[in-house]
C-alpha cells in the first residue's frame, strides 16, 4: 500500500523514525501529493510549492524528534509535533499582495492603465527583498510564486532578508524613456503609499526588463516622499548607479555567481564522476539561452576560466559554433545591431539547441524551459539554471533519472541578492568598502616589504633586493570595493555549495541538488521562527 502511494507521487502517512528512514531510502524522489508532478506545462506558483513540500517531507519528522534546547523544559511529542507542522504551514504562503491599477499618460496624450503587482513572501526576516521586472506576461500568479522563490534563495545563501517580488505588465521595449519615467515613479508611490517600500519594510533591485535608470527612478521618488528626511533613504532600493549609493559589482553579480556556482560542483570529483566529466571548468562547453544581463556575465565569466561558449539562443534565434563563440564579441554586436542574429563568429541555426550537445546547459531565459516535453532530449551533463523556475517538476525527475545533474536556481542565481545585500549594508553604514581601511593596508604591505629586506640584510650582511610577485603588486594597495564585493561573493557560494552538497550526503538525495537546497533553506527558516520566539 505504501509502495503504491509513493510511486503514485502521494505523501506518505506520519511513520515511525526507522520505517520512515527505510522508506526514504528505497524512494528517495517520491515526496509529495500533487499532480503538479506530471504535468507539462504547471502553475509556476504550484511549480514552487511542490519543491516546497518535497523539501518539506524529509525535514518535518526530523525536526519534531529534535532535542529540546539546553535549559528548556521537555515538550510533549504530539505539541511538538503540531507546533512544527504549524511553522512549516506559515513558511508556504505569500504574507501579503499588492495589485494596483493606475492611469499614465503617454507620449501621444493618451492614456493608459497600467497593472502591477509586489508579493511579499515572508516576514521572517525584514526586510523582504526582490526585485522588480518589467514584462508583458507579468501576473499575480508569477509575482507571488518569484516571491516565494526569493525567500529560499535568501536562506539558502544566508543573506537575512524575507522574500519579495514586483512586476508591471509591460513591455518596456514599447515606451519611451519619459513613459518609463512616469511608470516607475507612480509605482514608486503606490508602494509607498501600501508600505511595500523602505530600508526596513521591502527594498527592490533589477530584475527582467529593469536596470540601474529604474532603480534610480525609485530611490529619488522615494526620497522625495515617504523617505523625505530618512537619512537612510537610499538603502530602499538596491542595483542603483554608482553615483546614487550602488555598489560596484552589482550589474555582474548574478553572473558571476552563476560562474561560481557551477566551478564548485566541477571541482567536487565524486559529482563529477557520477556524470561523467573530468572536474574544473577547463574545455569545457556551454550552450546558453538568453543573452541579458544573466546569460551575458555568466557567459564571460565561464569563458574567462577555460570553458567554451558553442551556442546562444535567444528569442529572435540561435547561433552556434564548434569552435567557440566570444562572448565579449557578442556583446559588442548585439549593442551594435540589437540582435545576435548574423554575428559574424557563428552560424544561425534552426536547431534546439536546448538538445545540442554540450558539457553545460545554462538557462538564463524565463520560467519552465524545460518540461516533460524536451527534457527527454537533453544531452547536457550539467544543467545550471541561471534563469528562475526554468525547469518542471516533471522534467526534474526525468533529468534525474538520465543521471544529468541540475545545480538549481534557488543556490545558482543567488549572487544577484548577495551582492544586493552588500548594497544595502553599503547604504545604512554610509561609507564605501576599503575606504577606511585602503592607506593603511598599502603602507602596511609596504612596510612588510621593507621589513623582510631589513631583516635578509641582518641576516647575510649584504643588501639583497625584494621584489614583490605580479600577484602581490596587484594587492599591495589594499583591497578596493570590487575587490572585496567579489571575495565576498565567492565565499558566499562556495560556504552555500559545501552546504547543500553535505545535506545532499546526509539524506542520501544523489544528484538531487534542488531538494538538498531547498532542506537547507526550510531548516534555516524554521530556526528564524523558533529564534523569534515561536518555541516549544
């Protein structure tokens, strides 16, 4: 009877510790009640909730038999059971939804109504962060599930924000810069108006669609309104200019965190002998979908460390080369022409080269790319979602059950927040990293210099010449803002991939990356809220 629930996709009963630990082991992908499992083309917010409950499943039994905390007072099981399932219960759904309609008026003397939406997740953590895009297919539905989405990733990274999202239905291809202006502006203040925006409450970023111009659009409304005289206004948005309190690194964040994440898993040769890949990134190959500010730095990034970009796709069509495909080249063409289409470095192909063969498959589009439909035909050995829910449930299992391993989005694109949260500290301690710190640490290394010289001369009784290496000249002066954003970064993910790789070891999941980082995430949040004082 077990058995037959669980190869149906049913969840199991509650089960003793040694059963249920049985259980896990002969069906360690069989989680969850939902058809969400089987189908095509899901609900993306029902996408999200799935991998929620699949997480769920093997931390829930765990974490009611968890010993109480030193000094507290024993609980009965059943309480503690219920009051484990009821904080689990609170980590699933959107806190709150803001849909506004609001008129604009265009160009031309029309006017337009405009729709958008801001879905906080959760309020464990404050504030909520998440960013704002701008698309003709923005929903309440999408909004909510990116949402739910950014709270995981936070955790999961251990960046201490609750998770949000916003959108506006359009697209911003259509509109002048003064139309866009007016946009951003009058959501600015609608969010405003609901508490959906403040250095404490819920602090935006770039996402699809959007960049530094909007972001600054928002900052300076703010400021003029709600934040007037709130000397830390400018920490309500991240992803400004420079010039507006952002931060360097920002722009290439998501990028290189998607570079960084993949070379973890690359250097592990217990995954890379299950797939079937030498470790490290060099000779490698990539196919990339989606050229924006994702696909572009984690293109640049991972041909900068010895991979080889053969294929591009992009709405409009592909482009591929055996022999590799510069991504800096392409960068520069497609800012020329607007297309990647006839790039003089490779051939136009009508080809899916979601199939093609390569070593790396780098979605970095939209949501639900690969499904039952095509995940069959994958020929990738590695599948690093840059892109948010690019993947199916269904197509999970199916990409599992071909041994293909898929670094998820929830670890894999969470450079983008990380670097935001470095914005955000930038802003509320208003100084710039290495400023305090950059005189000194040059005279320090100079002064080390000197002193290694001084004592060789002791020692020999001679002057003997020391000269600093290529490296160490490049360092001498102290670490700069960039300098530091990036180790930051960096350590950021290699602490998250250790994590989810020993979380995966602990549970037995295989290659099952997703549910690894989604557990880590659950556990992280459930500790905030017994933190909070929600205990037993």
């Amino acid at each position: 009877m077990l058995r037959k629930l669980l190869e149906n996709g049913c969840r199991a009963p509650a089960l003793p510790t040694a059963v249920r630990s049985n259980v896990l082991r002969i069906f360690p992908t069989r989680n969850v009640t939902s058809d969400v499992a089987q189908q095509e083309d899901p609900n993306f917010h029902e996408m999200t909730e799935f991998f929620i409950e699949n997480a769920r499943y093997y931390v829930e039994e765990r974490l009611a038999n968890r010993a109480d905390g030193p000094g507290k007072r024993p609980t009965p099981p059943e309480q503690k059971r219920q009051a484990v399932k009821g904080i689990l219960d609170i980590v699933k759904p959107c806190n709150a939804v803001l849909a506004v309609n609001f008129p604009v008026r265009k160009d031309n003397g029309a006017i337009e109504v405009i729709h958008a939406y801001r879905a906080q997740h959760s309020h464990h953590r404050v504030p909520c962060k998440g960013g704002i895009r701008y698309s003709a297919d923005v929903n309440i539905d999408e909004v909510q599930a990116l949402a739910t989405l950014m709270t995981f990733k936070c955790a999961v990274v251990d960046v201490p924000f609750g998770g949000a999202k916003g959108g506006i239905a359009i697209n911003p291809h259509h509109y002048s810069d003064g139309e866009l202006e007016r946009i951003t502006r009058r959501f600015t203040v609608e969010l405003a108006k609901k508490g959906f925006i403040g250095p404490g409450l819920d602090v935006p970023a770039p996402d699809m669609g959007t960049g530094e111009k909007e972001m600054s659009w928002m900052v300076d409304t703010y400021d003029m309104t709600l934040g007037h005289g709130n000397i830390n206004a400018y920490a309500c948005v991240t992803g400004k200019p420079i010039s507006r309190g952002g931060i360097h690194g920002r722009i290439s964040a998501t990028g290189r965190g998607v570079y960084h994440g993949i070379e973890n898993f690359l250097r592990s040769e217990s995954y890379c002998k299950i797939i079937g890949l030498s470790p490290g990134l060099k000779d490698k190959t990539f196919i990339v979908q989606g050229f924006g500010n994702v696909g572009l730095h984690s293109c640049r990034y991972l041909n900068r460390f010895g991979a080889k970009c053969i294929g591009v796709i992009e709405r409009d069509g592909s482009i591929f080369n055996q022999n590799g495909i510069d991504p800096k080249n392409l960068e520069d063409y497609k800012l020329q022409h607007g297309t990647i289409l006839g790039f003089p470095g490779a051939q136009m192909t009508t080809e899916d080269l979601l199939e093609a063969e390569c070593d790396i498959l780098l979605p970095a589009a939209g949501e639900k790319q690969i499904t039952s439909k095509n995940a069959h035909n994958i020929k990738a050995k590695i599948i690093a979602e840059g892109a948010n829910g690019p993947t199916t449930p269904a197509a999970d299992k199916i990409l599992k059950n071909k041994n293909i391993l898929v670094i998820p989005d929830l670890y894999l694109n969470a450079g983008g927040v990380t670097v935001s949260y470095f914005e955000w500290l930038k802003n509320l301690n208003h100084v710039s990293y290495g400023r305090l710190t950059w005189k000194y640490e040059k005279e320090s290394n100079s002064h080390l210099l000197g002193s290694v010289a001084e004592s060789l001369k002791q020692g020999f009784g001679k002057d003997i010449p020391v000269q600093p290496t290529e490296a160490f000249k490049e360092r001498i002066a102290g670490a700069s803002e960039k300098d530091i954003v990036h180790s930051g970064l960096e350590y950021t993910m290699e602490r998250s991939a250790r994590r989810i790789m020993s979380v995966a070891k602990e549970y037995d999941l295989g290659l099952d990356l997703r549910t690894a980082a989604y557990i880590v995430s659950v556990e992280k949040i459930y500790g905030t809220y017994v933190a909070a004082g929600l205990t037993f």
